[in-house]
C-alpha cells in the first residue's frame, strides 16, 4: 500500500467526485449536479489555500462564481443574496490574498449552500 500526503489524498478526492458528477449527469438535473459542483469547487479552494497557491485560489473563486450564475436561479431571493453576499466575501479575500480568510469563507459558502438547498 503506497501512503499518501493529505494534500494528495484531498485532490485525489475531489478529482473522483467531480469525476463521479459527469458520470451523474445523464440521470440527475442540471440543477443538483452543478450545486454539488459548487460545493466540492469550495473544497478545491479550500485545497490550494492549504498549499498557499494564489493562483489556484483566485482561478477556484472564477469557477464558483461562474457555478453560481448557473444555480442562482434555483434559490429564492434570499438565499441567492446570502450566496452572493459570501461570494463577494470569497472574492475580496483571494484578491487580498489572505489565503486563510479565503478558506474559510470557502467553508462558509459550502455550507450555507447546503443548507439552503436541504431546506427547499
């Protein structure tokens, strides 16, 4: 058995589920595949904040706001401002450069996303 580093094994895990999405999207809607999308895209930020890489950081950030112009529709007008409000936190963060903060503003976003969703 080869061990792995936990930077490694985290990449390796958000690789297969976005792997395991475009194998889902023949049989689930648009909607749900591009939400669970948005949330494993925080932990891909939340990835390469742990590996201090701005780059990835800012490029991750791009990829969630593009999502979100995707599933905004699906949220109702208080859920998309509270999405876009931490968005918008998300964003400041990474073009500050404050790798940390924008971790975890990533954690925030996943999680009021699913509770939104789980609420509807």
């Amino acid at each position: 058995m080869i061990a792995r580093k936990p930077a490694e094994t985290a990449q390796a895990a958000i690789d297969v589920g976005q792997s395991a999405l475009d194998l889902e999207l023949r049989y689930r809607s648009p909607a749900e595949i591009n939400a669970d999308r948005f949330v494993l895209w925080t932990q891909q930020l939340r990835v390469d904040a742990a590996a201090k890489n701005l780059a990835g950081v800012t490029g991750d950030v791009a990829v969630l706001e593009w999502i979100r112009d995707r599933i905004g529709q699906t949220l109702d007008v208080a859920g998309r401002r509270q999405v876009d409000g931490l968005l918008h936190d998300l964003r400041a963060a990474a073009d500050a450069g404050n790798l940390p903060s924008a971790a975890d503003h990533a954690a925030r976003l996943a999680a009021r996303l699913r509770d939104l969703l789980s609420a509807r």
